[in-house]
C-alpha cells in the first residue's frame, strides 16, 4: 500500500500594500465625511441652544460670544408666561390622536392593498403613492381645505387638525405598512384561517406582532410629521389654546424686529419631544425602515 503524497498547501493571498493603503484613505475620507455632516448639522443646534441662555446683552456682542458669557433662563421664563408649554401638550396631543387614527386606518388598508384582489386596486394604490407629499404638509391644498372645514363648521375645534394631520400622514403610512406585510408570508395567513382564525384575527394576531418594527417607523414618521406641521396649524385654529407651537414659535419674530432669546428658547422647547422620541425609539426606527418596511 503506498504512502499518501505529502499535501501541499497553496500560500494565503496576501492584500497588497497598495489595497490596503487605498482601503484605509477610503475609510478615512468617508469618516472625515461623516463628521463634516455632523458638524454642520449640530452646529446651528447648539448655537441655538447657546443662543436662548444668553442674555439681552450678551445676544449682541461683537464679536460674538460662544461659552464666554453667563448663563440664564430668562428667556424661558418669558416663553412659559406666554403659555407655551401649555400649547406643547396640546400638540402633544394633537400627534397622538393623529397617530393612533392613521394606525388605525393604515394598517387595514395596507393588508388589503397586499392580500385582496378588487376592483381599481392598482390605481387606488398608485393614487396613495402619488399623495406621499402630502405627509411633508400641502399648503397648495389649504385655501379648498379650510373652505370645506369652515362650511362644515370644523374650523377652531380641538379634533380638526389630528383630522388634517391623519389625512396628510396616511399615505407614507400605508406605503411603509405595505411593504412590510409583503414580506410576510402568507401561508401564515392561511395557516390561521384553517385553524378557525377569521382575517380580522389574521390581522391582529398574525400581521400585527410581524409588522411591529414598521408600524414603529410609521409611528415615528407620522408624529415628526405633524408635530412639525405650520401651515394648517397656522389658519384653522385662532384660539391662543388650540395653537400648536410651530405657529408660536415664529411668533417672536414681530414687526419691529426678531426676539432672538424667546425665540431660540421656543425652538428648543419645540425640538426636545422630537430628540426624546428618536433618541427612545430610534432603534426601533431604523429596524422598521431595514425589515422590508420600505420595500416596493
């Protein structure tokens, strides 16, 4: 019996120092980058921050001061006597209502649009597509809207802008939910209806534990979405109590000049619901945009 030749290993390729080196300036480039972005985009933040804690004199120095002067809260005393965190709850709840109504409707209309057949129903779907625009606010659409919601009698009521806010909301709404429940199967579905399950509990105990990460990514979309919305809030409410605080905000800038200490203050206060939601919920963000969320 002959011996077994002696086995030969071929030499591990070695990355050239050339790839290496090109490798490392890409990483480089591309992370110089990512702090350039950083930079620009929280510069103004907390230059605006800074801004609202100085005070009358420190705001108009030259040249201007960035940790060189002494911290006050003034001008967020003189923004809560307006009675601007009073309206901050109102639009707090304002987007939740609104939330809640376009989880409500999106939901079901997204596993239609996915697991029924009907009649229109690609053109329907393409309309919603067509109308994503609409979830960054349609000022076009404001004069025929407060018409309609005037004759109504709907205009200065608490529940016309969570209407407003829904309706503007729903379509990203359901094109994220959509594509979320595409990638579930749907022998899931028929698995449950032969066990007695009806849709209506396909659609609770199948679909909805599956699309969680996309309805928090919806969630989250569509409270950014109204909580930032000016043009509605601005025109179909005039109660100082039913305001929503985008309006409030650019209040400070008056006819005779801007009060840039109230209104860093205000836009601060104004942001810090905003920071809290994606610095809680962001991972969940991120997994509802990453699991088929936004898929076709």
């Amino acid at each position: 019996m002959q011996p077994d030749a002696p086995r030969t290993f071929a030499p591990a390729p070695r990355v050239s120092v050339a790839r290496r080196s090109a490798t490392l300036s890409t990483q480089t480039l591309v992370l110089a980058l990512v702090v350039l972005l950083i930079v620009l985009n929280g510069l103004p933040f907390v230059w605006g921050v800074l801004t609202s804690m100085k005070s009358e004199q420190d705001l108009f120095r030259f040249p201007p001061a960035f940790f060189d002067f002494e911290p006050t809260l003034d001008n967020y005393r003189r923004v809560a006597a307006t009675g601007f965190l009073g309206n901050m709850l109102t639009s707090f709840a304002y987007c939740i209502v609104a939330v809640f109504f376009v989880l409500a409707i999106g939901l079901p209309a997204a596993y239609a649009f996915d697991r029924y057949q009907f009649p229109l129903r690609q053109p329907l779907f393409l309309l919603i597509v067509a109308s994503i625009p609409l979830s960054i606010g349609a000022a076009a659409l404001l004069i025929p809207t407060y018409i309609y919601f005037a004759r109504l009698g709907l205009t200065n009521t608490f529940f016309v802008l969570p209407m407003i806010y829904a309706a503007h909301q729903l379509p990203m709404t359901i094109w994220i939910l959509k594509g979320a429940i595409e990638s579930i199967p749907r022998e899931l579905d028929e698995a449950a209806i032969v066990d007695g399950v009806s849709r209506l509990g396909v659609l609770r105990h199948v679909v909805l534990p599956l699309s969680r990460p996309a309805l928090a990514a919806a969630s989250i979309l569509a409270f950014v979405g109204s909580w930032n919305e000016f043009v509605a809030g601005s025109v179909m409410v005039d109660s100082p109590g039913l305001k929503p605080i985008q309006p409030l905000v650019y209040s400070f800038i008056g006819f005779f000049g801007r009060e840039w200490g109230p209104l860093t203050a205000s836009a601060t206060l104004a942001m810090l619901p905003i920071l809290l939601i994606f610095i809680l919920f962001g991972r969940q963000f991120v997994a509802g945009l990453t699991k088929g969320a936004v898929k076709g």
